[in-house]
C-alpha cells in the first residue's frame, strides 16, 4: 500500500520535469478585435492566427 503510493508520486514526479524540460507547447494570444484567447502551438518565426470566435487573422511570432 504504501509502495503504492511512492511510485504514484515517483511517476507524476517525472512527468512534471518532462513537461519542464520540453516546454509548453501552446502560446496564447488575445484576438486583436474580439479579445478571445487563441491557443497557438510553438513553431518559429512568425505564425499566422485566425481567431476562432471572429475570424479575425493576425501575425504573432511563437
Ligand atoms: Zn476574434
């Protein structure tokens, strides 16, 4: 029982500095017109966002 209980916090140990050493994987940004915050995945450079509540599309770097 007890063991148990170490290895169910030896594992989320670990899965919280996998988490730390990959980084997050969304950004978030606010819509420029419509204020919704759009989740947008880390890639390079400048990305193109188009708001999911508005449509409203504008250039964010990740
Ligand atoms: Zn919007």
């Amino acid at each position: 029982m007890r063991r148990r209980f170490l290895t169910f916090w030896v594992n989320r140990r670990e899965h919280i500095g996998n988490r730390l050493r990959n980084g997050a994987k969304n950004r978030y940004f606010r819509c420029p017109a419509c204020r919704a915050v759009q989740a947008v995945p880390i890639g390079r450079g400048q990305t193109k966002i188009v708001c999911r509540r508005c449509g409203e599309i504008f250039l964010r770097r990740t």
